[in-house]
C-alpha cells in the first residue's frame, strides 16, 4: 500500500506540538478508499473435484471444453496487487478537538504495522510498502493535493505485463519538485 498523506509541520518528525499545516478534506482524519496500480488479474478457483477439472471434447464441435463450472465453493483470487490510497488531516478540526501530534504519531505507526497484526487467510501477506507524509508550513496549505501526490509515480517495471511482485513496479518519488513550505517524510518506502 502507499499512502501519500498530507499532514501538518512536524507529524512525520520531531516538530511543533500543535496542528498548523495540512490540506484538510472533511473530518479530522479523513482515509480515501485506495485503488490498484495496475489493472488486477483475476484467478478463478472452482474445482472441488479431480474429474470436474478434466477437460472435456465435445461431440459436436470436436474441440476442448472446459470441465463443470458450476460447482459450490467458487473463489475469486487476485495473486497480487498493490493498491494506493490517499489521506488527510485536518488541522483546524484537530486544534478544535485538541487532537496533537502525538496522536497522530500513533496514527502513522498504525498506517505501517496494521497489516502484521490483522494476518487472514483470505487476504494473504498484505503490507505497507510505503507511507509518504507531504507537510505544510501553513494550517491552509502551501500546495494543492493533487499536484503533491503527483510527486509520487507508481508503474510496472518495463517489460512486466502482470505484475506478481513488489519488485515488478517502480515507485519514483519527486522530492525535488516539492513546492516551497512542503516538506516530504518517508516512513515507508
């Protein structure tokens, strides 16, 4: 997962203890369902028996046929996938519920380690590979959120047409066209 965060001075390091600088969406932490970086390949599981999985040469057509496709216990897998999700913080509604840095500290450290906790056989080996924090100088931001996570290119490796792997994408972090009075911390990544 990667998650761009816009956040306050100071959230991603030691800094100030109020909340004075983030790009606020609506709530004080407000977390964006995340969507894959590249298009996912489904792998379709249905067999319950060995002779179901046979192959099957019509009469008519003379040609290969798949075995029964309508057997109870039909799963849905998808061998790998790396989705990116976005989050804010607002920092007028923090200052409002006296919520600090050091809350959000434990928000970051739940972001990175939320998946070794929450182990499920239907999701497999999930992991944070990578959390970004863009930081503000201002409590209404000195940089539009869209062209921040901008900063921040996913793709699949050249000559990868199904990604199975971390390895098969290329993550490019732009730090240095970060606007002025932005700042980027990298907890994961």
């Amino acid at each position: 997962m990667l998650a761009p965060v816009v956040a306050p001075p100071g959230a991603g390091a030691a800094g100030d203890d109020e909340l004075d600088g983030a790009v606020g969406e609506t709530g004080l932490l407000d977390p964006h369902a995340a969507a894959s970086a590249a298009h996912p390949t489904i792998t379709r599981v249905a067999v319950t028996r060995e002779e179901d999985a046979n192959i099957v040469v019509g009469e008519e057509s003379g040609q290969g046929e798949s075995g029964k496709t309508t057997e109870m216990g039909r799963k849905a897998m998808v061998p790998y996938g790396l989705y990116r999700g976005y989050g804010f913080v607002n920092p007028h509604l923090g200052k409002q519920t006296g919520f600090s840095v050091e809350d959000l500290s434990i928000v970051w450290e739940a972001l990175q380690y939320m998946w070794d906790l929450d182990r499920s056989a239907s999701r497999g080996l999930m992991a944070c590979r990578g959390l970004y924090i863009f930081s503000h100088a201002t409590a209404v931001g000195n940089a539009p959120a869209h062209a921040l996570f901008e900063c921040i290119e996913v793709r699949c490796q050249d000559g990868v047409e199904v990604p199975r792997k971390f390895s098969d994408y290329q993550v490019a972090v732009n730090e240095q066209g970060l606007p002025e009075g932005v700042t980027l911390t990298r907890l994961v990544g």
